[in-house]
C-alpha cells in the first residue's frame, strides 16, 4: 500500500513538471508571437504580397513567394525581388495577360535553386491557365472540397492540378514536381528520387498566409479553419522544435509537422500555427528561447 502511494506521489509530481514546463513553454511561444508584429517582418519572403493591396495581388504575390521559399532568405528574397520587377509590381495583371510568346523571354536568365528558367515560365505558364479557368487559386484549391475539410487530401490535389496546368500537354519537369509535392505520394527531392510523405512546409507556408488573419498573415481564405492548418516544417524549423522537445521524429516529415502542429495546439487549440513565424525566426535570426 505505501509503495501504491509512492507511485500515485510520483505520477502527480511528474504530471505538475511536465505542466509546469508547457506553461513556461507556452508564456516564451507567447511572446515572441507579440514580438514578431508587422516591424519584425523582414527579412522573410512575406515581405512581398505586404507591398499590396487588392487581394489578387496579394494571392498571387504570396504563393510566388512561397514557391520560391526554401534556400537562403537573401537568395530567396533577390529572386523575389526580380520576379516582382518582370511583373512590373503587377502580379495579377501580368499573370492573366501572361503570353509564352511574348513574355517567356524575360524569363530567361532567371533560376533559383534547381529550378530552371524554363520552370519558372512555366509556373507563370500554369497560373495563367487558373486565374482564366478558376479566377483565383483559393477557387481551385477549393473545388471539390466536400462535407469536414481534409488539408492532406486537400493540398495532394492541389498539387496535381498545378502540374497539369503548368506542363501544358508536356511532361512535368523535376523542378514543377518540386514545386508541387504530393503529401499522399511523397516529395520528389531535388537529386530526383522521391521521399516519404512531404511535410509540404512551402504548401503550409502559403495557406498559412492566406487562412489566418494578424498583423502578419491575410486571412483572405476564411473558408478554411485555422486548426486544420499544420505548420510548416523545414530542417531548420525540425531542429528548433527539437530543442522545443515538441517532436521525438528524426525525419522532417508530414508526420513530424502533424506532431508538431498537435503540440502546439495545447498553447492555442484554434490557431497552433500562430506560433511559426516566431519558431522559424528564432532560429534564422539566431536568438536564444
């Protein structure tokens, strides 16, 4: 009886650290969220579809900045920057006007990463062919969406519509592919073979700007709730949330942003996500938690 006592004090005392530290955990979440407002933005890929106002605009800039999101932020954001200045600043009226004939050439000595020229004309190529089909991107994510909303089978065909639309009545090339991972098929990665359930983080990144609604994110898309949304998870983010001891998983992985996303929904059931600008920031600005 007295060792059943014992365990029952031990399982107590164990139960009040580990909610002692998700308090503590949650008040340092808590406040790099208030830190990081609209002053704190740069420098991140969202910086863009901030310069405007009507909400095409804002969409399209969006989802460009998160296709191209992964690498260096200065690399990403000079890549950002001359796209941008092709569009003349006009990203839905260069998008629906979009010609390959006539504007393909401006395209041409423009790479980043392992896309090529030819995919990223190919990527304008493809929304040209949704905003004259669907008129918005939000349209086309949407269609088909049925009874609970489901963000797997959501985005899985999302990205199989965007490689139609952007190979044309060609083959996709390995850098559309990479632009549109597949979560129910895998990720293909960049020496061409293909990895096991994508996080899909440049996916996430972009519903994230368009679902939630602060100083940061648009909240454009309020179809959508923001606790069906999942974080977006790349090494670096994975190596923060280590630390965090808010996800055991080795591999980043749709799985690991699952765990993780879950974690943070015990500091904010209804917007867990809230928390990613903070986590990413924390660890690309190399500030201590």
């Amino acid at each position: 009886m007295e060792k059943f006592l014992l365990n029952i004090k031990q399982h107590k005392n164990l139960k009040s650290d580990s909610l002692n530290k998700n308090s503590s955990l949650k008040s340092k979440l808590d406040s790099h969220y208030n830190y990081f407002d609209r002053t704190q933005i740069s420098p991140d890929p969202i910086e863009f579809p901030h310069k405007f106002s009507n909400q095409l605009d804002i969409e399209i800039s969006a989802f460009i900045a998160s296709v191209f999101a992964f690498g260096n932020v200065k690399q990403i954001n000079r890549t950002l920057e001359r796209l941008h200045s092709i569009m003349d600043w006009q990203p839905y009226n260069f998008v629906i006007n979009y010609s390959a004939r006539k504007h393909s050439k401006l395209f041409l000595n423009v790479k980043h990463r392992f896309y090529s020229s030819n995919d990223i004309q190919n990527l304008f190529y493809g929304l040209n062919k949704v905003y004259k089909t669907h008129g918005s991107l939000k349209n086309l994510f949407l269609e088909g969406s049925k009874g609970e909303f489901d963000l797997r089978i959501s985005i899985s065909n999302f990205s199989k519509k965007m490689i139609e639309f952007c190979s044309g009545t060609g083959n996709p090339t390995r850098g559309i592919k990479f632009m549109f991972p597949d979560p129910e098929k895998g990720s293909p990665r960049s020496d061409g073979r293909v990895g096991a359930g994508s996080a899909c983080k440049r996916m996430n990144l972009f519903l994230r700007w368009m679902v939630r609604k602060d100083e940061l994110d648009f909240g454009l898309w309020n179809e959508i709730p923001t606790l069906k949304l999942l974080i977006p998870v790349d090494v670096h983010v994975a190596r923060i949330c280590k630390q965090l001891k808010l996800t055991t998983r080795k591999n980043v992985s749709w799985k690991m942003a699952e765990e993780i996303t879950n974690q943070l929904k015990k500091f904010d059931p209804d917007d867990p996500v809230k928390y990613d600008f903070a986590i990413c920031h924390i660890g690309m600005r190399k500030m201590t938690f």
